[in-house]
C-alpha cells in the first residue's frame, strides 16, 4: 500500500503560505516511491516543515498544481518509465521564469552520479543512505540562500 499525504495540501496551502515567511518554515515537495523512506522523511521534516508526499511522478505533478513549494526533493529511481529528472524538467517548465529549488535523491552515490544530476539541473544532490545531519546542512543552504 502507497502512502499519499497529498488530500490535505489544497487547504493547508494557504494558511501555509501565511505562516511559512514567519516561521522560517519550507513548503517542500517530496517524490519518493519507497515508502520506508517516504516515512524516514516524514520523521525529519515534518517538525520543522511543511511537507507534501507523493509516490509517483503524476501525483507530484498534481500536488504542484494544486500548492507552491520552496522545495522539491525527489527521488531519482521511481521504479517505472518516469524518473525525477523527468519530473523536474517538466516542474521547470511548468515554473518558467520562477527559481526552483531542488534535492536529487539518490541511491546512484558516485561523485560522477552528482555532477550527472547538477548537470540535469538539480540543485543538490543526496545520496542514499543519508544522515540527518547531511539533509539539514542542504536545507539550512537553502533558507540561506533565500
């Protein structure tokens, strides 16, 4: 069984959007077909974020039609035809003129796997497994940054 946290993000959009500015919060998209670590990112995110999960290429574009994120982190391996770099260039082009941020995720850990990636135009790379302290160092780059 597939978890789907997508039913919620129509409303929560809006009070997000109000609150997030304030409270240092991202608005992150996760694209993650695996569900142990669809589960192991709602444990580290969801405290100090607010996040909307998808398990398929569709439902992450569906989930970015319906809210805005600050942040997309998707997995680059779904297991089907579409992969996250196909969701991002389609992300991409459905922002045209807008700064996206995105994490490639990642079991693929070569050094050449992330230049692959940056070059596809992910702005960070993480390779699975990976620590907390490793996705807070990106995420605390992105608030930075912002």
């Amino acid at each position: 069984m597939r978890l789907m946290y997508t039913s919620i993000a129509p409303f929560a959009c809006k009070l997000n959007a109000m609150t997030s500015a304030a409270t240092n919060r991202l608005q992150v998209l996760v694209l993650e077909d695996n569900r142990e670590t669809r589960l192991l990112l709602r444990y580290l995110l969801t405290s100090n974020h607010d996040v909307t999960f998808t398990s398929t290429a569709a439902e992450a574009i569906a989930a970015d039609e319906r809210s805005t994120f600050d942040l997309y982190i998707l997995d680059i391996n779904l297991g089907g035809e579409e992969t996250g770099v196909d969701v991002l260039q389609a992300l991409r082009a459905r922002h045209r003129g807008r700064r996206i941020q995105s994490i490639a995720l990642t079991a693929y850990a070569r050094p050449s796997d992330r230049r692959k990636f940056i070059k596809e135009g992910f702005d960070y790379f993480l390779a699975k497994p990976f620590t907390q302290e490793k996705l807070n160092s990106i995420l605390q780059q992105i608030k930075t940054a912002a």
